[in-house]
C-alpha cells in the first residue's frame, strides 16, 4: 500500500502547502488546491474537487456551516449493553482519531479498506453528537442540558422509532461518493463491541460545478430551498447558531457546540407532480424557476407579505410555506438549514420514497426548530405533500482542539 | 420559467458551440466546455461539469462507451395489462423525445419538475432495452433473438425474483445526482398508464476530479475493477460489444445494439474486511494499491499465470478472481463491464446492504457473461464474499438517428 499512501499524501500536502483557505465561517477552514490549468476532460480541473480539505479541528465542528456536500451519510448507534461512559470516552477518541485522518486525506488508523485509495479528501466532514439518551447510558444526566429534552409532538408527524433518536449521532459528508462510504465503514468498524448501528440514511446534493455559479440547492421537489438560511457574515450568526459562554458550568461542555435536528421528511412526489405550476407557487408563496417571492424581485427579496393582488386577496396566500416560515411571523426564530436529499428507490406502491433528510442547526431549538414546526404544523399548505418519517435531537459539541477528541469535556470534564 | 430555461439553454448553448468533442467511442459524442479560467472554488471549473453533454443520438446508444458517471439509476418496467405493441411503441417514443430533450439541457416536454433548473446535463445519459417477455408481450417472438434466452442457472445465485428481469429496461447516467433524479422522475411520468415500475436500483462512482487523474474505477471492496476491459481503441472491441450486420434479417433491428446483462452482486463487507490485506490480495490476485497482478508490475501488465512462487505454489493462486477471470482463460470471451456501485443502508442485522451493480455489454452473451460466469461459478475465490441477488438481460437497440425513437425499427419494422 506505501506507493499508493504515498502518492495520495503527496497530493493532499501539495494542496495544503500551496493551500488557499476559501472559507473560515465557523473556524472550519477549507482549503482548495489552486489549478489554473486544468482542462474540463474529465469534467472539471482533475483532482481539485479531490484535494479540497476541510479541517477537523476548529472551534466548532465541520460539517455545520461547511458548503453543501454532494454525498451524505447520517446514523446513530446505540451502546452495547454493558457499555458505559468510559467505552463511550474510548470510542470518541477512536472516531476523532479516524475522522481527524480522513479528512485529511490519510488512510484509517487500523486496517484501512481501500475504497478512498487514490482520491483525496474530497471535502470530506465527520460530525458527532449525543442523544438524550446517551446521558442516562453514561451516568452523565446532571449535565445533560434541558435543550436535549425530547421535541414536542407535531399533529401531522409519522415517526418511525426505529429510525429515530439514538445514543450517538454521526454526519458524514464528502463530495465523492466512495469517499464518503469509506469514511462510514471505518467509523463503523471503529464502534466494534462498544456501539451497535441503530439507523442510517444516505442523501445527496448537487455535484459542484453542476450549475454555472454556486447557487442555493434545490429540493426534490424543484423548489430553491435555503433562501433564508442565516449567513455567517451575519452579526448574529454565532450567537443564533452556537451555544455561547453564558450557559451554566454543568453545561459549559457545550461552549462553541450546537444542536442539530434531523428528520426524514417523505415528499409525497406523485402527489405534488399532479398540481400545475400556478399551484406548486401558491402553496410555497414563491416562483419556481427563480425562488423570487410572489410578490416580486428576486431570490433574495423579502417576501411582501402584507401586498394584496386584484382578486382582494394576500398575493402570498395566508398558508403558504413562504409566509409561515418567514423568519418575521416566528418571533425571529432562526436555524441553519443544511439538508441533503434522499432517494430509497420505491415503495411497495411503485411511489418514490424520496424527500429530504432535514438537518438543521441552532443554539437552542427552542429558539430555533421548535416554533417554526409548530407554526408550520398549524397551517402550512405544503403538509399535504410532506410527512415527517423520523425525528432526532442532538447536542453536538464544540470542535476539538490538537490532540482532543470531540466529546472530552463532556466525558472526562 | 422562461427565464431560468433560456439561461440554462445559453449555457448548454455555449459549450456545444464552442464545444471540444472529447471522445467518438462508439459513436456518441462528449462535449465539453473549454474553461481555462475556472478557480477550485467550488471544488471545480464553475459549470464544466454541469455543461457537459453526450449526444442521445448515434450508431449506439450512449451510456455504454460513456466513462462512468458519478450517479445512476436502474430501473425495470412491465408493460401494463392490456398495453400491448402500439402503447410499447408510443411510448418509446416519449421515452426517447424525454431523453433527447433532458440530454441536451432542455426541459422536459410535459410539466418539467424543475428539480435540474440551474444544473445543466452533467454527461447526462438515458438507455433503453428489452427484456424476454417484453416480446411476447407485443406479439414480436419471431424476432426475438436467441441471444436473450434466459441464462443458465448459477450455483451461487440468490436472485430474486422481484428484483429481476422485467419488460423494459432504462438506465439512466449523470455526474450530478438532481439531474439523474429529474431524468427518472420524467420518464416515470412518461409511463403513465403503458407500464409499470418493476424494480428500481440507484448506485454511483467516483465523482470526477476526485483523483489527481483518471483512474480505474475502485468497488466497494475496494479493489481497482475494470482493468481489463477491452478498450474501443481496440480493432476488435466493436466486434465483441456491438451486433454486427450479419445477423439474419428478422433480427436486423438489433445492428448496432448490444446486450446488457445486469446483476446486483452484494458484497459480504463485513466478511471481507475481516481478511488480511494479504489474505485479500490472494483472493483477488493482485496488489490492493495498485491493481497490479501479484506476478509484477503495474495495472496494465499481464499477469504470469504461469509464475511459480518460492513455495512450490503458483504466486497466482489457482482460484484467483484475476486468473479466473483472465480473457485467455475463457476463449477470448469479452465484455465491457460499466457498473456503479450500491448502497442501500444497513440490513436488519446491521449489516451493509451494497456492492456492485454489475452492467456488461457484449454483442453475444454467450461470449462474454456465460462462459465467463461459469467459470467463475466453479472455482473463484471471490466467491465466498459476494452474492448475485438479482439478475436482468436485456437487447439494448441501436442509437436513435434524427427524428427516429429507440426500438423503432423493431416496432415499426
């Protein structure tokens, strides 16, 4: 293997040497290997999408505010029985050891399969996160944080629990597929005696460079989806999106963390396909082909909510996705969404089960998730065509820092 | 969406005119815009991905030459009861308008889902065949070739049913996965009441630019496949992949064409892994990193299977996958293999369900998969780590030329 080691480090230390940090929204640096020569043959300059790195290390984990992935894995584990706060302390270190690894665009620690040889990172992020659960299986509820509690209930949800909840929580994202499933089956084998796989889903974005210029992604169902997401050169975006220093010392574990809420959400896509287009837009409040509110501009116009058409009546109707999502109708609740599309194939109906695996990001989602939901569960016009399959909660802690493992201050804290 | 959809079309526009044909195997065309200004900021020259084009039309149909695309879908249909040969002809018709329009970056004919606007085709490419019953089914037995004759039975197949087979058969290419999604969401639509969803399968490959430069492909196991395909360079690749015009009139329809065996191979991952990079590489008979055959050299070289090792032993061993599987082992029989790779989540035991969608190509199965499947029924190594859980032949026709459909010349023959 040493040739091939070697060549692929080669690369990947060419690219941070020579390395340009693109980003540093969050304390996730990405670095890009700057190709002025590349010719499109094989469908963009070679190896650039390859050599992208994002770091592992920061004051906040990747894969929060790092650009969309095209490939995702999402999972949770649950702890053997007998295993406890110093196998789960144990298995943290494994997996930040790994992850800390391969997105770095070196090889696994122990055994490592192959499947990645020969291509580099790829923008390669591994997130992790605690469930509420994990808390009683680690004898660690006195620091559990009440932003963990269990999430209402929502009228219109059809949770399954076997795809729902979970001790421990692991985002994968890369933008190469082989990439991204070789990082899973070593975080897999990595678990070993000490955690047992409870659910996992795979989801995908768009390809970088598919679209002429980097635009806001589009859900399954066509829709321009995250026109409203937080950005980072926002003032308040820290503040919004990660738990600050002024919590309690039996939380300060969670300094720099955030909490994640995951859910399936089925797209009933026979269904939405049958409405005409002048139907779709009065469900969402938007233009299809641009994500311009109904009430002009562009994408990123704010939605005239209060405007009346011809007809007498909110040129944005009452139950559209756009006007009761809007940031101004919840109290300013934010979160940042970072979704990935799934698609499974068919049902036993021959129907598509697709939708979005939904991934959303906040210092308290009770700020954050939970309003919005609510607010949507009332009265969106789009539930006819969605159904939340599975739901989780998790608090994701802060990055860690050299030779630290994500979850240390929590563990050995 | 007129705006969005000629913005889109200029793009697409753009690179076919200034387009630079990249490859001519097989007669279908790649086109590529020529970008030498492209920053890695998106992990690729901004759009050459997306602008990217392989013609619908030729002497083949495209999906077979084309080099791997990052995202695929296969699918199966049955022709619905009381669809005969008229509703199989009309909707081949729509089939191929579809494909034609969504291939070149335009819209589809019918209530376009928008789920691609902004993307533009990404090498998008969309191919059809015919399975057995689809012949009885359309009252078209006398020119069923003897080529489609159901294959034998392996010892090793699991192969369900369910899975398996079907009237029609499309397989659908893209390096972006929301274009590959839009193109199956419109056929499907297409369908209407002709046929119905059989099966559906989705798989990948490596994105481009993810290695420093084109690479043989890795599986899941991952072991370099494909080395030893025959090359279109080759004087006599056409001959081995495509029907030639000697067939007998009543089969003339399928000059040009190809048969398509499709299987989808498991990988006992877990077994796999937990042999020795030693171990592996006897099963295999070459070198993980490499692909080198374990007689020397480098991925291209041949192997000496007649190479006698310090022990007394052939270095290759005698059930190796690569001695096998060798083309001078099995008369010459060929075949283009083009697979992608699966991943369907974790099984009820936890364990992963993914591996190969094995796609090969030949003029004649009964040179190419058969003897070569025989032979590795009987004696491969590999055996022990995978499983042929489902199985699909199919007569893929000809290229469409200007203004015809795929199959027309059987249909309408």
């Amino acid at each position: 293997m040493e040739i091939s080691r070697r060549r692929l480090l080669g690369t990947v230390g060419a690219a941070g040497a020579a390395g340009l940090a693109l980003g540093a929204a969050g304390g996730a640096l990405v670095h890009s290997e700057v190709s002025g020569s590349g010719t499109a043959g094989s469908g963009g300059a070679p190896g650039s999408l390859g050599a992208t790195r994002v770091d592992f290390q920061g004051d906040h984990q990747a894969g929060i505010t790092t650009p969309l992935q095209a490939k995702g894995h999402v999972l949770a584990f649950d702890l053997a029985p007998g295993a406890g706060r110093t196998e789960a302390a144990a298995l943290m270190r494994r997996w930040s050891d790994t992850a800390r690894r391969l997105t770095a665009g070196e090889t696994a620690p122990v055994a490592d399969t192959g499947i990645a040889l020969g291509s580099g990172p790829s923008s390669l992020t591994v997130t992790f996160g605690f469930g509420h659960s994990f808390f009683e299986r680690t004898g660690l509820t006195a620091r559990r944080p009440a932003a963990l509690d269990p999430l209402p209930d929502f009228s219109a949800d059809r949770l399954d629990a076997r795809r729902s909840n979970g001790d421990l929580w692991v985002q994968i994202g890369s933008d190469d597929a082989l990439v991204a499933f070789h990082a899973l089956r070593a975080l897999q084998k990595d678990a070993g005696e000490a955690a047992r796989p409870r659910w996992q889903m795979n989801g995908f974005n768009r390809s970088p460079g598919a679209t002429a210029s980097p635009m806001t992604a589009r859900n399954l169902m066509g829709q321009v989806d995250g026109t409203n997401n937080p950005k980072p050169t926002e003032a308040d975006f820290d503040r919004r999106i990660f738990v600050q220093g002024t919590v309690p010392p039996e939380h300060a574990w969670m300094v720099g963390g955030s909490y994640a809420v995951v859910r399936r959400i089925r797209m009933l896509l026979d269904h939405w396909d049958q409405q005409s287009l002048a139907q779709q837009e009065q469900v969402i409040g938007r233009t299809k082909a641009t994500g311009a509110p109904l009430t002009g501009g562009d994408e990123t116009t704010a939605p005239a909510l209060d405007k009346i058409g011809a007809d007498g009546k909110p040129v944005i109707p009452s139950n559209a996705h756009a006007r009761i999502s809007a940031p101004a109708q919840n109290g300013g609740a934010a979160m940042l969404r970072r979704p990935f599309s799934f698609h499974d194939g068919i049902d036993a109906d021959g129907a598509p089960d697709a939708g979005l695996l939904f991934i959303c990001w906040q210092a308290d989602p009770s700020r954050g998730f939970v309003p919005v939901q609510r607010k949507l569960d009332r009265g969106d016009a789009l539930s006819e065509f969605i159904r939340h399959e599975s739901s989780g909660l998790y608090a994701v802690p802060p990055g860690a820092r050299a030779g630290e493992y994500v979850g240390q201050r929590l563990l050995e804290g």
